[in-house]
C-alpha cells in the first residue's frame, strides 16, 4: 500500500526500512537516466509514519 500524498508524486514502489529510536525511513527505486536509483523520500517518527499510513493508536 502506498499512500496517496506518495502515490500522487508519481511513485509506483515503496521500501521502509526501520532506524533506530522507533524512525522509518521511506525509499523507492526508479530509473534515471537508464539506471536504477534508490530515492530516500523521508524519515519519519514512529507517529508520523502511523499517521501517513492511517494507523489507529493502541
């Protein structure tokens, strides 16, 4: 699931990787200029990636 506000930046896939102290960072891979590359898109806060993907609290 890619949310719409990424979606709507023409992004078709999307990679999370977890960091330390509960961040996420989002990445994609699109081809520029014949090769692939690894865009990093953000780094997000435990909560803030809850609320990008529309998680509910606990």
């Amino acid at each position: 699931m890619i949310p719409r506000r990424i979606r709507d930046q023409g992004v078709t896939n999307l990679f999370r990787n977890d960091l330390p102290g509960g961040w996420r960072l989002l990445h994609t891979v699109m081809e520029v200029g014949g090769e692939q590359v690894v865009i990093a898109l953000a780094a997000l806060s435990h909560p803030d990636y809850d609320d990008l993907f529309g998680y509910e609290g606990r």
